[in-house]
C-alpha cells in the first residue's frame, strides 16, 4: 500500500515487484522516512541518494515508491542480452544505456528520461562508499551535469542501514533479525545561479559539491554526527577494498 497515491501507470514488472519485492522488505527490514513528502509528486527529477550497499536501488525503491512515484535506474543494455531478465527490465520502465557509449550515453538517457518526466534515482558516487566510517565520497557529476541541463529538482537523500543486509562486496546477505533502514529527504539542492552560467568544469564541479554537500548534512541528520570536513577521494586515498588501497 503506498502512502501518497501512484498517478503514474504501473507496468507489470512493477506490479510483481510490488508483491514480491515490497513484502520481502517489510519482512526482512523496519523503515524510518524522515521528510518524504518532499519527494515530487509529478514531474522530471533526480533523486541523489549516498551509495552503501548493492542493496540500495530495493532500498530506494521502497521510499520512492510509497510516496507515489516509479524509480528509474540506468542499466547497462548488456543485461537485456537475457530474454527474461530484459523483459523485466522493460517492464519496469528502466534505462538501457550502451557501454560503447560511455558516459554519453548513460547522460544522455537520463536527460532524456527526466524530460520525459520520469524520476531517475542517482548516486553521484557511482560506486559503494571507500570511507572507513561511510560518508559520502567526493561526488561524480553526472546528477549535477543532468539538473544543469533539464532544470529538474535535485532531491538529495540521505540513507542508512541498508549496510547491515548487504555489507559492502560481500555476497550472503543478513536478512534476520530485521534491519532498520532510514531515509532523510531534503529540500531541492539550489542550483538556480549555477544553470543560467556556461557548463564550465568550475560550475559543474560547484553543482556537483552542493548535490554532495545536501547528501551528507541529510546523513548526518540521521547519525546523529558531524562528517569529516575532508570528503573521502579514491584519487587521492585509494580503494580500500582492492589490495594496494589505504
């Protein structure tokens, strides 16, 4: 049952996920929505969101989808290779992009999307977070580079515990006892002097930090805690996960 009521058209993949996915959430979790009435009703947007397990695209479906709105992702076409697995993805309205393309690609889809006035749900990381106490890391552009261009609200979100199912690179999932699961969605990342400028590197990379910025002061909202002022950089740190890594 979602909280808010669902205007957009549910496709079947949606509907299956909805017994089948929801319920095994509701089993295996307990959920804590901090603020989601600020998630747009209607409408073109991107929904930035910190990155801590392989888990958090359920996770985040979970919260999207209670309050009224179908999440998209961007997937790589490869995955629609499987008969099966690509009429489910279809289904459920997701993004193919081609790997050949790069990131002109994936950018391209979602600008497209979010024109379309579908949400598109993003982790500017772009990987499972490096920092030994899992705050966001410094963000790649790609939310800010699509807001840039759309004009789309920048919802930036804020999540924890989905850590505790899933732990990062790991593959045995703990599912019991139930994990909590916080969300804390905040206002519209302000990036309205930044669009009427030229798409410099300087301004896509100020977007990029306030997107990261809104993301981070959400986590803490629900930690209880003050980030590190430095945000973590695999450039300049290494991956921990990976020999060689500090």
């Amino acid at each position: 049952m979602t909280v808010r009521k669902m205007r957009e058209k549910r496709g079947w993949a949606f509907w299956l996920a909805g017994f089948v996915v929801k319920p095994t959430l509701l089993a295996t979790t307990t959920h804590r929505w901090l603020h989601p009435e600020r998630i747009p009703e209607t409408g073109g947007c991107v929904i930035a969101m910190n990155h801590l397990s392989h888990v958090d695209p359920l996770t985040a479906a979970h919260v999207v989808y209670d309050y009224g709105r179908l999440p998209r992702y961007l997937a790589k076409s490869g995955l629609w290779g499987n008969k099966l697995l690509g009429r489910l993805l279809d289904g459920a309205g997701q993004i193919p992009v081609e790997r050949s393309s790069g990131g002109a690609g994936a950018y391209a889809a979602a600008v497209d999307a979010v024109r379309a006035g579908k949400l598109i749900v993003v982790y500017p990381e772009a990987t499972i977070t490096r920092d030994p106490d899992m705050w966001p890391m410094r963000g790649k552009s790609g939310a800010a580079r699509i807001a840039l261009e759309t004009g789309c609200p920048v919802i930036p979100v804020g999540q924890w515990g989905a850590q505790e199912i899933l732990p990062p690179y790991t593959k045995r999932p703990h599912l019991f006892p139930r994990k909590p699961i916080t969300m804390s969605i905040g206002e519209p990342v302000d990036l309205a002097d930044l669009a009427a400028k030229p798409r410099t590197a300087e301004v896509v990379n100020e977007a990029t930090e306030r997107i990261m910025a809104a993301i981070t002061r959400q986590l803490e909202e629900i930690r209880g805690e003050q980030a590190p002022a430095e945000r973590y950089d695999m450039r300049v740190h290494g991956d921990r996960f990976k020999k060689g890594g500090r």
